[in-house]
C-alpha cells in the first residue's frame, strides 16, 4: 500500500523540487523523491496512530482480516468484515472477482484425506490458482486436480 502511495505521489510534478541544470542527476533524483517519501510516511504514521488509538488494531491486522474474510466469505458480513472487504476492493482492483469467492476446498477437507504440514497450503494455493483461472468451481473438480 505505501509503494502504491508512494509511486502515485512521485509521478506528481508539484512535489518535485528544482535544484537548476548544475546539479548532478543523482542527487537531483534523490531530492525529487524527498517530498513523496515524507508526504508517504507522514501519512502512514497517522494512519498507524488513528488505526492504534481509536480501534485498538494495525493495518497489517486489517490487511490479514480482509483476506480472511475474503477466503471465508462471511455471510452476513459484520460491519468490519463488509470494511476490510471494502479496502480489499480498492487496494486490490486487479483480484479477479473469482478471489473473493470462498475456496471450494477447505483445509479440513485434505486433513480428512491425510494430508498435513506445508502440503496442505500447496494444495490450497493450487486450487486456488485454478478457481481464480476458471478451471475449477467445485469441490471435486478440486480434489480431482490435486489427485484425490
């Protein structure tokens, strides 16, 4: 989130600062960036501190809950689930609409089949992989692919 801050802020004009043509393009660049990167972590941190002071959370706890409920799907949402939804949607445009769909296939369901440890999430992430693609839409489709 803050790089996508960060480079929006950078490619804006009037927040570079001319230093004149004797000045080195090194540390003309380095200036041009002082601006943004203040203006980011100015913004971050009060960010941070409302997040802290007024819900008693960090945006890195918000981030997680977001793709929690993502993969979940809550239904109905609460109020903060509809929220980190919603932060899902802006920051993450680009998710295909199949992302926010829950997984046809639980982590319950490859523990039934014996399976554990790190496996369990390679598998998910592949039938995750192949639902955000279309080529998977129900449970066993999933368990097909993964050779169950």
């Amino acid at each position: 989130l803050a790089t996508a801050l960060f480079i929006k802020l950078s490619s804006i004009e009037r927040l570079k600062i001319n230093l004149g043509e004797g000045v080195p393009p090194a540390v003309a660049g380095s200036f041009n960036i002082m601006i943004p990167m203040l203006l980011t972590l100015a913004a971050f941190g009060l960010l941070s501190a409302v997040l802290f002071v007024g819900f008693n959370t960090d945006l890195s706890t918000l981030i997680k809950g977001a793709w929690k409920v993502a993969q979940e799907h809550l239904s109905p949402l609460t109020p903060l689930a509809d929220f980190q939804l919603r932060i899902l949607r802006t920051f993450f445009p680009h998710l295909p609409p199949q992302a926010l769909e829950p997984c046809v296939l639980k982590g319950q369901d490859l523990k039934d089949l014996g399976v554990y440890g790190r496996n369990i999430s390679k598998l998910l992430l592949q039938v995750r992989k192949a639902q955000w693609e279309g080529t998977v839409s129900t449970r066993d489709e999933a368990l097909k692919l993964i050779g169950h």
